[in-house]
C-alpha cells in the first residue's frame, strides 16, 4: 500500500504510489466476508499499510466491515491526509481505536527514523486531537539501537498526553529495517523488564515481536525480589522515576495469548497470507483458498500453535506462553521454526 514516507525501518519498503497487484474493491470485500465468517467472536481487524489512508475505498471499505459487524480500528501514517474531518467519517463507520507511531522522545530522533522533517510535532499534535474526539489511541514505538536510552521519555511523554495504550515493537531486520541496528538480546531482556515496571503507571504496555515479554512477566509475577538486568534497565526504571513517579499500582501488562500465526495472521496489499506482516513467508492467498482455511490448515502455521520449535525455543518451558519471534528467526536463519536469537534466556535442558 502506497505511504507518503520513507521511514527507515519500514518492513515493506512502501512506496508513494499502490504497489502491483493491490487487491481491487471486489477482491477487498471478499477479504472482509472471510474474516467475518471465521467469527463468532468477531476477529479485530486492523487496516494498515503503508499508509492505510492512501487507499481511495477505505471508507467505502470500513463501512462494509460495519455491515458485517467486524470491529475495525486504523493505523495510519501521519501525513496530510490524517486530518480530523476525515476521521470524523471513519468515526461515524464505527471505528474507535486508532494507532500512530512515535520512534523517539525528541524531534531528531524520531524525524530521523520517519524521513520527515516536522513529523516529531505533527504526530504530538494528531495525537492530541485524536484523544479529543475520543478516539482509544495506541501509539507504536519500534526499539532499536538508536533510540533504546529515550524509551523512557517516551512512556513519560504518553503520560502527560494521556495516552492510554503502549505497543512497543522490536525491530526485526526485514524491508528498510535490514538497514539498521537492532537491540542486542540482553538488550532486549533489560527492555522487558522496563516495560513490566512502566505498566504500574496508567498505560497499558504490550509488545509486538516479543513474545519472550510474557515470560519476563511470569518471571517477575513469581519472584518480588528485583530482577537480575542489566546497566540499561537501571537507567531506563530510574529515568522514568525521575519523569513520572514511580507509579501507582501493581504492574499490569497485556500478554494475551496471541502471537505470530496463533490468533494473529496478516493479509498483505496483494491477499497473500502470512503470521505476521515481519515474516515474508506467504502461506497462501485469499484469492485462492479462504483466510479461515489458510488459518486452520497451513502446515507452517500449525507447527507454531504446536510449539513445533528447534534450538531454544524448541527445549524451553516457556515456548508455548512465549514462542519466540518467528520473524526473527527466519530473518536470522531461514527457518521460521528456529529459535529466536533475541531472546537472552537460556533454558535448562531437562525443563
């Protein structure tokens, strides 16, 4: 789907014209009726991208979803067109939740990583006016090596808007991400542990391409005492004690049960199906067998909900809660059922 940036960690490497293939309207609403019959419940469909406001039948689209009483919510690009009468219509459509991404605490840090200069100010301020019209706003932030010591002037900073929902995604090295560095893995341990502490503040926090994060969470939910991380989980817990207190409740981060291939599958701009939109291994096509189909009976996809894993994640006593990054693994080695070199735990062999 075409997007008005060049943000250097896009998966896709989206262009600012549609890519070849995009589905038509027809093939569009076929997507919707399959996703709707492998209901009830209704699965949550996120209209993405790209830059999902590029699309000219999003409306037309998002109304049909309605129709079909599927829950809708956008992730767009800030650009010109995000703006509040537009998704005042969306907003009649039914839609309610709406994410943006915010990759740094400071302007130059996160201009840097969207290829825009201004784009820091302007999403603060489709921020704050989203959160006025009473959308449930979630703002994405990918970690990587460059912007790891601002996270938590991040989370400070969604305080003070009043930001209710945190996802926070680790950059897996596919598209434009390739390019860049990604956090080592007891960077990604220290990370984690930040996270379970930001979540006694008043923001939900949840991850994207780390599952291990709900074994931090058990970890830390079995054992009060203070974890054994590293210098950067020092600074981070202690520079957002400096911003925001140090929170009121008892953590509470989202680890829902989903993950890459198991209750979560994404439908790229051409109908090709994958587990998740960071592992390019297409498992089938909408136009060709249906998305409930392609769920169920994709071999790659039940070897995942089976834990079918090798190396770590295949000997660990947490691969079914977690699973490891089947994106990182296959951007690593080839091999979406490897294990996930970003995940620093080291199971014991007779767990």
């Amino acid at each position: 789907m075409a997007c008005p940036l060049s943000c250097r960690h896009c998966r896709a490497s989206a262009l600012h014209e549609p890519l070849p293939g995009e589905l038509t309207t027809a093939q569009a609403y076929r997507l919707l009726e399959q996703v709707a019959e492998m209901g009830p419940p209704n699965p949550v469909l996120v209209m993405t991208g790209g830059d999902c406001l590029s699309r000219p039948d999003l409306l037309e689209l998002t109304g049909y979803a309605r129709q079909l009483r599927l829950p809708v919510a956008l992730s767009p690009s800030v650009s010109p067109l995000l703006d509040p009468r537009r998704l005042k219509q969306f907003q009649r459509f039914g839609v309610r939740a709406v994410s943006l991404s915010l990759d740094g605490a400071r302007p130059e840090t996160h201009d840097r990583v969207r290829g825009v200069d201004g784009h820091f100010h302007a999403t603060l301020e489709s921020l704050r006016w989203l959160l006025e019209m009473g959308f449930r706003v979630q703002v994405n932030t990918t970690v990587m090596r460059s912007n790891l010591t601002e996270l938590a002037d991040v989370a400070a900073l969604l305080l003070k808007l009043g930001v209710p929902i945190w996802e926070v995604f680790f950059l897996i090295e596919v598209g434009r991400g390739g390019a860049l560095e990604a956090p080592s893995a007891a960077d990604n341990e220290d990370v984690c542990h930040f996270l379970y502490d930001a979540s006694a503040h008043p923001l939900l926090v949840r991850t994207v391409e780390a599952p291990f994060f709900r074994r931090v969470t058990a970890q830390r939910r079995a054992n009060p005492d203070p974890p054994a991380a590293g210098p950067l989980y020092s600074e981070l817990t202690a520079r957002l004690a400096q911003l925001a207190g140090e929170g009121g409740r008892r953590p509470r981060p989202q680890t829902v049960g989903t993950r890459d291939g198991m209750g979560v599958v994404f439908v790229a701009h051409d109908g090709a199906v994958r587990p998740s939109g960071f592992l390019p291994m297409a498992v089938g096509d909408i136009r060709e067998r249906s998305l409930g189909e392609l769920y169920r009976d994709s071999p790659l996809l039940r070897h995942i909900r089976a834990a079918d894993f090798s190396g770590r994640c295949g000997q660990c006593q947490y691969r079914t809660l977690c699973g490891g990054s089947r994106a990182r693994a296959f951007a690593a080695t080839g091999d979406p059922l490897g294990e996930d070199p970003g995940c620093a735990y080291r199971p014991t062999l007779d767990a």
